[in-house]
C-alpha cells in the first residue's frame, strides 16, 4: 500500500473498505487492477443518500396500526406485494 504523503507498507494481501462513492469516482488506485467483474459490479451500483431495510417477522410483536417502513411510492411493488 503506498499512501499519499508516499509511505509504503508491504503485505501479501489487504483489506480495503472504501465508499462506493470513492470507488465510483476511481480516485483510488490498485495495483493490480480489479478484476473487470467486480469494477462493472461498482459502476453499476448506485449511489444515493437513502438507505432501506425490509425486515419480515413470523409474529407480530408490534401494533398492527404501526407503521415502521414508508415507500416514497405507494404503488410500487415489493415481491409482488405492497406493504
């Protein structure tokens, strides 16, 4: 791994968790190259300020008039279902 200020450090394999937004922008080098799957992977995921979770539970622990996930459309299907 060589930094920006040119340190280096040496190892058989890293680690690296980096934004998607970072890895999209391609300001980040590597050496080798990512495979193209994986860099295809990247550029075709997208990038937005919202993050969703769709959890299902076998019982319903909570108030049935609770509502705990708001679709920004309402007519949007989620498996076939809308929630």
């Amino acid at each position: 791994v060589e930094t920006a200020s040119n340190g280096t450090f040496a190892a058989d394999m890293v680690v690296v968790a980096i934004p998607l937004g970072v890895l999209k922008a391609a300001v980040v080098d590597f050496v080798p190259s990512m495979p193209v799957n994986i860099q295809g992977s990247i550029d075709r995921l997208g990038v937005g300020v919202f993050n969703k979770i769709w959890l299902t539970f076998d019982d319903n622990y909570f108030d049935g008039d609770q509502y705990m996930y708001f679709p920004l459309d309402l007519t949007a299907s989620f498996n076939g279902s809308t929630p």
